[in-house]
C-alpha cells in the first residue's frame, strides 16, 4: 500500500505510473498527475482525494485524471472531491470511515 498528501500526492501518481501494479491498493491527497500517465494508473486500486477550494494544488490535477482513467475503462479508481475544502483536505480524509476497510480489502496479486 502506498499514499501521500501534497507533493507526496504526486510521488503517489508518479510510483505507480513507473510501477503498475506493484502495489495492493494506494490513495493520493491533494496531488496529481498529468491526464497522459493515466493509462499507467489503471492497474492499482486507487482513490484520489482533493477539496474543490484547494489554493496550493488546483483540484483540476486529480479531477482530470480521474475522469481521463473512467473514460479509458478504470473500474478501480475511485474519486472524492470536498465541496468549500482547501488544501488541508487530510482533514476530511482522516475521517473516511470507509478507507481503512476499502483500503485492506485490496490485494496485491503478485
């Protein structure tokens, strides 16, 4: 497993484009990636978490990705987007009752 916030958001985006499928499940807060790696992505189970307000890392950044990976196919990508959230979306994250459980039910088939 495998996540970050911010930069290492996109550390997040950029290990498993480089990596497909070398991790069971992974989750990125406000980062991104470009909308071309998205095809990499596809492999890992993914959600990708960022506030619509985001003054640091434009929310466009997980948003287009998201959308580019569904409209290649992506069945294992999910997407939450905080309505009025800043940067500081963690916050939100940290309560996501439902991550722990999506997260431990991913497996790594290797």
């Amino acid at each position: 497993y495998i996540y970050g916030i911010s930069m290492g958001g996109f550390g997040v985006f950029s290990i498993l484009a480089k990596e497909p499928g070398k991790f069971a499940a992974a989750y990125a807060i406000c980062g991104g990636s470009d909308v071309k790696a998205a095809n990499q992505l596809l492999q890992t189970p993914l959600w990708i978490f960022h506030g619509d307000a985001d003054d640091i890392v434009p929310v466009r950044l997980s948003r287009e990705v998201y959308q580019e990976m569904i409209r290649l196919g992506g069945t294992k990508v999910k997407y939450t987007e905080y309505p009025g959230v800043k940067h500081n979306s963690w916050e939100n994250v940290a309560q996501e009752k439902s991550l722990p459980s999506w997260l431990f039910a991913q497996h790594n088939k290797k």
